[in-house]
C-alpha cells in the first residue's frame, strides 16, 4: 500500500509504466503498443505451440491404481452374432417407421435384463434443420444387469443411440445387444451394468439423465423412470455407422468444454495397444516421428482441432451430457478411413469386455488424474501447469495496460482554474461513461432475448423460415452495436474528455480481464482464444489512432468474426477445405445450433458471448469513437 500512497513512490512506479508502455512505432498519430506487451504477446503464443512438441510435455500415465493393468482375458466371441443382430435390429426399426421399441424390450428380457421404457417429448425453440425436427418425442429403452457379488450402489452405463437415419448406429445396437447377453453369463461383476439405448440422440439421452437423478434443467417433458441402478461410475456411448471400422476414434470433448478424467482416455488407449486395434484421436492416426516438421505440425493441427472443439461448448458426443452430473464418460466412434486395416465385432467387443471388466474394480470415483489437459496425442498430454503460462502472458498486457492507464488517470490535472474544473472534468467522465456502460449491456440482452423472441414476427413480415429468422436478428442486432458511438454521443450532452475515454478503457480492460480470467479457469481453450483476439484490441485502441484502419482491425477481431474465421480454420485443420460459400452456411449454422444447444442442453457459450464478451468489445469500439 506504501507503493501507492507515497507521492514518490508512485511518481517512481508512474515512470516504471511510461517506459514500459512507450510506443515501439510513431507514423502520424502514436499507436499504442507497448514493448513489453508486444513481448508478452508472442511469448504466450509461442510457449503454447510449445505445447505440441513431446519432449517439452508429459507422456500419458495411469494414475488409478485400479486401472494399472490390463492383464484381464476377453473373451467375447459374439462379433458375428451382433452383426446379424443388428441387421434385424434395422428390418425392424424399418418396420416400425423408427424406434422399434416393443421389439428391443423383447429382446432385452430374453437376455436376462430388468428392461424399462421412458417416454419424453421437447418442443425446440426453432425448428433444427440440420435434422428436420421441431417437435421431438420419443422412447428410450434401457435394460438393466444386477450385481451378483456387490450391494449395487454404484453402475457403469453403455449407451447407443437409435439414429432416424436408415443404417446409422446399427452396429453399435447389435453389438450392445449381444454384449448385454454375454457379461450377464458372467459371475464377477460388482457393479449394475445399464444397457441404454436412446432415441433422438442427445435429446433422449438428455431426458434419461434428468429421469435417472431426477432433475430438470432444461424444461424437457418426460415420465419418470420406473427402474434404477446405483450411482453411475463411468459411460461408454457407442457409435459405430457402418459394418466396416477401420479404426476407433475417441472423443473427449463434453458440454461447456468439460473433458472426462485422463485415466478413462489411458484406459481406452492402453486397451486398443493390447488388442492391436488401430485408435485415433482427433479423426487423426498416431505418430512418433515428433522430430520432423511434418510430426510437429500433425500434433499442432490435432491440439488445435481439441481446442476449437472444446471452446464450441457444444457436447461432441452422447458422453458429453454424462459429464455435467460428475459421470465419467467418454464416445468411441467407429470410422472408415483406412482401407489396410479392419476392425471387426468381436475385436470391439473384446475392448469394450475389458475396459468395463476394469471399470468394475473401481473402488472410488476417478479422482487421481486430470481434469484440465490438452492432448497433442494420445500418448501425450500438456496439463494446466503448462498451458495455463500461455494464457496469463497473453492477460498479463491488460494488467500493464490498466496500471499505464490508472498512473495517468490519477495524475494531477493541467487546469487553469484549479480544482472546481477538475472537479467539473470528474463528473462530465462519470455521465460520459455511465451511459455507453449500460448501453452497451443492454444491446447485449437485447442479442440474448430477441432472436427466439421475434421470430414469428421476422416469419410474417419477411420470407424467411423460423430458423433464418433467429440466424438474421441474431446479426441484425450484432451489427446494430456497431451505431452505439454515435447514439450515446447523442445522450450525453456536450462532449467527452480526455480522462473520460481513459476513465472507460480503464474499466473496460480490467472487466475483459475478469472476464478472461474466469472463462479460462472453466473452459480454457475458450478464453485462450478470446484472449488472442481481445487483448490486442484492448491495448492498442485509442480515440486517437486513425479511426478507419482501427475499425477495420476490430471488426475483424470481433467475437463474430472469429466464429466464421474459426469454422474454415476447423474444416483446414480436418482436412476438408471449404469455399466461402459453404463456410458461410456453416457458419450461420453454427449460430442456430449455439442457441439450440443453450436452449436444449444449457450450453453457456451463447449467453457468455452475448450478455459479456460482445458488451466487453462494444466498450472497446466507444473507445475508438470517443469524441
């Protein structure tokens, strides 16, 4: 507190900030860039592509005791019997015109099951025309396998859903089917196995577990569950599209940018290493050449595809919904890209016996490995000890940029007429910033509330569906903020001052640090992203600087912006290259579909965006129009 209240001291440490602020460049007007921040800038983008490179990380390791070893023997031998299984498991649900349901109860009470149904209905905000729905109602069917040798309080789940497509998830039906039969022949289980088949994906799985914990977060409709297990332990959901799986793709990424306990991906890694099966991450093959440039950019482009994955907040996967009620859980999807190899059933049924034989000797939940990780590999892993250095390089600038610009606002003023002036100075800032604050944040609810709200009225008035009407509103209001500099120069009368745009800034970059702050503690590929485009806008925005290039340069660093930049960098990274038609469909898709997901699931990636990261860089932009 010295430091700051001795008149000499904080005259030393006002210095200390002006020369480290001090412009790198002068060309016309001083642009703000400050050495340090510069440094800081690329260190923190340089030590996370660090991050990538296998000697700089740790090699993935068991931590579980219970998961250290994988000397059990699989012996399923049903690979045949469940691709039959699932041809008629596809006549009927052809049959049946979708969910054959009286047909899987059947067929799970002849295989020794307790099998319950559990109907639900959802009515979306819009129609989803990605799938054609806007009224959903469905049935899932579970079955359930009691402990012999335990009290059967604790459960592990397997789960596959019941696409509307013709032959999509057959396979994973059958092979779940005939599993089901097989472990309950055996004797050593000490935990409730649940066999669940859901329909309408995410949305049916979604109503199971609010039945299951008896809960309702999203306002789904559905009959309460007439049989339960005890508390889950661990899900595997299944997916496998079609009769050929060349490889078995794991993935991780949950909703809200959730990852399931590192011990479970080891589980899954170590298990397709015994059996030989080949196993991806990313929808890419392991590699060991490290030390060439084409290894360091495949693991590059892998670590990068998890984090646009992860900051989407979108559940990539039936497991992702498991991890928002402290349920281990992860997807294994079968994928038919490697003509020289073939994986056929029983080889994935022998991996599913193993990894849930070990899951069965758990005698706690997993606790002992990570929770936060960024996995270049499988083999590797970067854990928040090491790409949390990244993001605070990267939000230590606004640090430096709030103290520059506190030394400056509590310099004493140069008035001529003493202190009434610098008194009159105060409150002209205090109106003049009150007033773009709370516009700002009310453009924000505005965003929020009135796509959903205004599309049947967009629906009569314009030729448009219900969805493109909530995808149009949602950028009419978006784009409308960008008039907010003029209309609150209108409000306040007179114009600001030189203090009052500092006094603004100030407030603005302390709450993007906050923000950023907070955001990256739950879902750090997130705010490392937002962090990359804000920050710089945070420190080199000035009313000074000339205003077009300046406008130019934080629009394209503006949150919706990144978003389209972010789905043709996605589609690169995978391989699949759009043209700028496509990813503009895609990416008023990926709009709808991040209301949908906060609406269906409660997906906080929509609200975050639009109640304060798009407020926080409308600060920014009144910055930059300061009169």
């Amino acid at each position: 507190m010295g430091l700051l209240s001795d008149p000499n001291r904080r005259k030393a440490l006002i210095n200390l900030l002006t020369r480290l602020n001090a412009p790198i460049w002068k060309s016309g007007r001083q642009a703000e860039a400050s050495r340090v921040a510069g440094i800081c800038y690329i260190a923190g983008i340089v030590w996370f592509m660090g991050l990538a490179f296998e000697p700089f990380i740790m090699r993935t390791s068991m931590s579980e005791n219970a998961m250290g070893s994988t000397m059990v023997e699989e012996r399923f031998p049903g690979g045949e019997k469940a691709v039959l299984t699932a041809r008629e498991f596809g006549a009927q649900k052809e049959k049946a015109g979708g969910m054959p349901v009286d047909w899987l109860v059947e067929t799970m009470k002849a295989r020794g099951l307790e099998v319950y149904t559990q109907t639900f209905s959802r009515k979306l905000p819009f129609p989803d025309e990605n799938k054609e729905r806007f009224m959903v109602k469905g049935t899932n069917v579970y079955g359930i396998f009691r402990a012999p040798r335990a009290p059967r309080t604790e459960a592990l789940v397997l789960t596959a859903q019941c696409s509307e497509e013709d032959d999509n998830n057959n396979q994973a039906v059958g092979l779940l089917l005939v599993l089901a039969q097989y472990l309950r022949n055996q004797v050593y289980w000490a935990k409730d196995i649940i066999f669940l088949v859901n329909e309408h994906d995410q949305i049916g799985l979604q109503a199971w577990l609010d039945g299951y914990h008896n809960t309702n977060t999203t306002g789904m409709d559905w009959s309460p569950l007439q049989g339960r297990a005890g508390a889950i332990q661990a899900a595997v959901s299944l997916e496998l599209s079609s009769d050929v799986v060349t490889s078995l793709d794991i993935v991780v990424e949950g909703l809200n940018g959730q990852l399931p306990n590192l011990d479970f991906v080891n589980l899954f890694y170590a298990f397709c290493q015994k059996i030989g099966v080949l196993c991806t991450f990313q929808g890419k093959l392991q590699r060991n050449d490290w030390d060439t440039t084409s290894g360091y950019s495949h693991a590059v482009q892998t670590m990068m595809l998890m984090m646009l994955k992860q900051a989407s907040g979108s559940s990539w996967g039936d497991h992702g919904l498991f991890l928002r009620y402290h349920v281990e859980a992860i997807t294994i999807r079968g994928i038919n890209s490697y003509r020289q190899y073939k994986t056929d059933a029983t080889t994935i049924g022998r991996l599913l016996e193993g990894m849930f034989r070990k899951l069965n000797n758990l005698l706690e939940r997993f606790h002992q490995s990570y929770f936060f990780y960024l996995l270049p590999s499988l083999s590797h892993m970067a854990s928040i000890s090491y790409f949390m250095p990244a993001f605070g390089l990267i939000a230590v600038i606004l640090l430096l940029r709030a103290l520059d610009l506190w030394a400056q606002i509590t310099a004493p003023p140069a008035t001529q007429d003493g202190v009434a002036n610098a008194e009159q100075q105060s409150s002209t800032s205090a109106l003049s910033v009150l007033t773009p604050v709370v516009i700002s944040h009310l453009t924000g609810v505005a965003l929020y509330t009135l796509p959903v709200r205004f599309q049947g009225i967009a629906v009569e008035h314009f030729p448009v569906s219900e969805t493109e009407a909530v995808v149009l509103t949602a950028i009419a209001v978006y784009t409308a903020g960008l008039a907010l500099p003029h209309n609150t120069h209108r409000l306040v009368s007179g114009e600001g001052t030189e203090q009052g745009w500092k006094v603004l800034k100030l407030i603005a970059v302390l709450y993007l640090a906050v923000l950023l702050g907070c955001t990256a503690l739950v879902n750090f590929s997130l705010g490392f992203v937002l962090a990359l485009t804000l920050v710089p806008v945070a420190a080199g925005v000035t009313p000074h600087a000339a205003k077009l290039p300046m406008a130019v340069v934080m629009v394209v660093l503006s949150p919706a912006c990144m978003l389209l930049f972010s789905v043709f960098a996605f589609h690169e990274l995978q391989e699949t290259p759009l043209g700028f038609q496509d990813g503009w469909l895609l990416f008023l898709s990926a709009i709808s579909q991040g209301i949908l997901d906060h609406t269906l699931f409660g997906s906080l990636v929509f609200p975050l965006v639009a109640l304060l990261v798009y407020p926080c860089w409308l600060l920014f932009w009144n910055v930059l129009f300061w009169k």
